[in-house]
C-alpha cells in the first residue's frame, strides 16, 4: 500500500492542493490526540465531571459534513449538553453532487463546473459564527471543536467572537499562524510535505475548475489504496467504505488559502486545548506539533493543552468516548 502514496519534498501550489484535499472524513467514531507542551496522556488522565450544560458547535473538515460528529454527538448530549454539527454552506445537507459523479462519467467529471468554487473561508466563518451567536444565546459555556480544515474556522471565529466561547480545541486540526497564515501554507511548510498527497487522484484541474475534486467512488484499487492510508489506514475495509460514503467531491480552492491566523489579545485570550493524532497521515504529527508551538510562542500564557492519542490516525480510534470524555471534561 505504500507504494501506492507520494510524499513531496518541495512545496508547490499544486501540490499543496493536493494535500489538503484528505482532510476530511465523515464517518466519525472517534477518538485522538498526543502531545507537546502541557501534554498529557489521555490513558492516564481521569476525567473531570461538569454538571453545568454546555453548548458544543462542531466544525467538520474538508469534503466533509456535520455527519461526521454524529458518534461524539450523541453521547455529548446523553451526558446532558446541547450538540451542534454545523454543516458548512454545500456541504452534508446542502452538498453539491456533480451529475458526472453519479454518473461516474470520469470524462465529463473533470470540467463539470461547480458551484462550491465560490466559497470562500469568509463564508465559512459566517455560518460557524452564526452557530456561535445561536448558541450564545441559550445561556451557558459554547464550547467550539473542529477537525481538520475545521481549525481554519475555529481560528476565524475565536478571533472575530472570543467574548462568546469559553473554550476552544482543535482535533487533528489546522491551527494557521503568522508564519504559516493559511491552510495552504501550513501544507506547504516543510512538516505539512511530510503527510501523503493523493497526487493521481484529483480530476480535472483544480486552478480551472476552483475547486480540489475527488472521485470517491472510484471502484481503482489504487486510488482507494492511497485514500485508506491518508485517511484511516487501521480501519477494516467495511469501516473504510462506509468513511468514502459520507465524503463529498468538492472543496473550495480558495478556501485553503484564506488567511486564519488569530490574534494574542482575542483568539489568544481563549483557553484552548489540541487533540493531537500521533498517527496522522493527512495532518502530519509533525505540523501538529510546529502549530501547536507557534500559538504558545504567541500567547505564553494561554498555551495549548495537549492530548496525547499516540496510535490514533487522522479520524482517530473507533471508540468515539475517547475523544467525548476529553470533551465532556474541557473546563469552560
């Protein structure tokens, strides 16, 4: 299966592109993390019990969906806490399904124009943010959760309301900083090159069409070779499939590139946590760890706490209590 994934040591648009495609994944029962500065075993740590309600508003990764949150979700609102898996614009129930790609006419897929392209990391945020406000106003601590190109939102959204969240934490996430302003520099960067690139699997060009395609339905045993190990190497080929069913085709170019980095008197003035996947291949740990550095140089007195999920790949364990109990135990 290695043979059948490309590990870059030069970063080019094109090639950053290409990475940031994997982020995703929809089919969540997870579980992640390890850590850095302040990091602790999460096979160690015992979990703190709030009885006070909260409200979780949980930001899904690329081509991906609120569905993703579904596990976690449901075991955070049986512990007695309000659950909202925010479904970004053309994405999970709003998604966009190019009719090459029921038809799987791979010819015609490759410049069938789509209307994700518009988007950008602006729209992004406003729909996150407009969660945020919602649940605000419901009274208790909002606590905000993203996956993958989720952080990009997190970041936005804390620096634009920090006043309304008692806590946010990234999963896997991309956390952008001054040196790394935006998805697509953080997978540019020399830790970002270290994850695998689903290099052959793109159709049609992504600088024509503006936006990065996937074709997930591919029945090519190398294609699903590469998505397996960039996603969920350790999952059963019945996990894998059912991961490929909640995937949509299409991400916003333009959204990797949105500037996400945020500011030490508002973002850095929440107290945030990093769940950091020690077998990661589409966020390497490596990146987690550059990312998780540059916030604390930022804010020395608000650093990250640091999970450690040493074994877990991008979408993590499949016990999705993991990663709830950290959750539940976050303190507002």
């Amino acid at each position: 299966m290695a043979d059948n994934v490309t590990h870059h040591d030069r970063p080019t648009r094109r090639h950053t592109l290409r990475l940031a495609a994997s982020v995703g994944g929809a089919a969540l029962a997870v579980g992640v993390g390890a850590g850095t500065a302040r990091a602790t075993d999460s096979g160690r740590t015992t979990e703190r019990t709030h009885r006070a309600v909260r409200t979780y508003v949980l930001v899904h990764g690329t081509h991906s969906a609120g569905a993703f949150w579904t596990a976690i979700g449901r075991e955070l609102a049986l512990r007695g806490h309000r659950v909202v898996a925010v479904d970004q614009p053309l994405h999970g129930t709003e998604k966009f399904i190019p009719r090459a790609y029921q038809a799987q006419d791979l010819r015609a897929l490759a410049t069938e124009p789509s209307p994700v392209a518009a988007l950008t990391l602006d729209d992004f945020e406003r729909r996150v943010t407009g969660a945020v406000h919602r649940a605000a106003r419901l009274g208790g601590p909002v606590v905000l959760v993203g996956h993958s190109m989720g952080g990009v939102s997190v970041s936005r959204v804390a620096d634009a309301v920090p006043e309304l969240l008692a806590h946010i934490c990234y999963l896997a996430a991309f956390c952008p900083s001054r040196s790394m302003p935006s998805l697509d520099a953080c997978a540019a960067s020399p830790e970002g090159q270290r994850s695998i690139t689903p290099l052959e699997q793109m159709v049609g060009d992504p600088e024509k069409l503006g936006v990065l395609r996937l074709n997930w339905r591919t029945s090519n045993p190398r294609d699903l070779a590469v998505f397996k190990e960039m996603i969920c190497a350790d999952y059963t080929d019945a996990e894998f499939l059912r991961v490929l069913e909640g995937m949509q085709t299409d991400e916003s170019v333009t959204a990797y590139a949105g500037r996400a980095v945020g500011r030490a008197h508002t973002w850095g003035r929440v107290p945030r946590t990093y769940i950091r996947c020690g077998k990661d291949r589409t966020v390497s740990p490596e990146l987690q760890d550059r990312m998780i550095a540059e916030a604390d140089e930022l804010t020395p007195d608000n650093r990250f706490t640091v999970h450690n999920f040493p074994n877990a790949n991008h979408l993590g364990p499949s016990d999705p209590t993991r990663v709830t109990d950290l959750l539940h135990g976050l303190l507002p």
